[in-house]
C-alpha cells in the first residue's frame, strides 16, 4: 500500500503591505551581513522564505531596494530621535538620552546599526545624498531642543543651534564603535 503524501499547506498570503514589511526586515538583515552593495535579490528571497521574483517584485532593481533600505534605517533612527526629542524635558537629559540610545541600539537593533554605520561612510554617489539628507533630519531635530532649551534659559543665541547639534551628534558614532569594540559599559557611559 502506497504511503499517503501529506499535503503541505499553504500558509496565508499577507497583504502586500505586510509581505513588503516582511521583505524590508530580511532585506535590512542582509544588508548588515553583506554590505550596501552586496546583498542581493536572491539572497533576500531566501532569507524570507520567499522566491526571488517575489522580492523583484516589490523592489524591482538593485537602486529600488537599496533605496528602500536605506529608508527604512533612517526612518528608524529619524523616528528614534523625534519621539526622544519630543519630551518636555531639560535638552542636556534628553541629549543624553538620544545619545544612549543610539549606542544601544547596536545591541536592540544591530542589523540597523550596521548599515547606518557602513551608509555614513559610504561616498558614493548614488547613497551619500541619501545619508545627508537623513542627518540633516536628526541634526534639525537635536537643534529644536537646543533652541528650545536657550530660550527657556533666557538665551536668545540660537545662530549656532545646527553647528552645535552637530558636535553633539558626532560623538554618537564614537559611542557606537566604542559598543561594538566590547569596551566595558562604564567606559562608554563615562
């Protein structure tokens, strides 16, 4: 007697949303392992247990999906940034918040944190203008707290607002290598 093949059920098709959602996450986990300009449409398709014209699909060349990635990353730490920076707080407190968090996330987030980290250093010119424009969004955000915070001390000099939330964003990037270099906690929070 023939054995029975059991049938593999099929699981239930996603809303192109959530599938597209699905595919940025595998696509982001790729990115971090391979770089900017090494993942590729079939190695995201099999990190989501999908096919590849799946993928080609919804990201149709190599430009679309690393766009898309490199959206969703700044979107990510743009988010991150607006939600700490929209407390009502003392700006040193939430400055320092800002800057904890951007370091942790090389440990709640890393496949994000990777590719920021490869994105800022990466020149060429089809991602450099992107990665500008996504650090002019945090700078404007960290600036806003500046300028909050001078005018609540009384302090009407805010020409600088921008130059000095750049200087307080850089030392981040030195937070972040300093976590994935495994230096002790205390010397990072220090």
């Amino acid at each position: 007697m023939p054995k029975a093949i059991a049938k593999r059920r099929r699981a239930c098709p996603l809303e192109r949303p959530e599938r597209r959602a699905l595919l940025l996450k595998s696509a982001v986990r790729v990115f971090a392992r391979r770089g900017i300009g090494g993942a590729r449409h079939s190695e995201i398709a099999r990190e989501a247990k999908v096919s590849v014209p799946t993928v080609f699909f919804y990201f149709p060349t190599c430009e679309a999906l690393v766009s898309a990635v490199l959206e969703e990353v700044a979107r990510f730490f743009t988010d991150m940034a607006e939600t700490i920076h929209g407390k009502h707080r003392p700006a040193p407190e939430i400055i320092l918040e800002h800057t904890r968090a951007f370091a942790d996330a090389v440990a709640t987030h890393p496949d994000y944190t990777r590719v920021l980290l490869e994105w800022s250093t990466a020149l060429r010119d089809e991602v450099w203008p992107l990665y500008l424009q996504f650090q002019e969004k945090v700078i404007a955000t960290i600036a806003r707290t500046i300028r909050r915070w001078r005018m609540e001390m009384g302090s009407q000099c805010d020409h600088y607002a921008e130059d000095d939330a750049r200087v307080i964003a850089a030392p981040g990037y030195v937070l972040v290598q300093m976590k994935v270099a495994n230096l002790p906690g205390s010397r990072i929070e220090r």
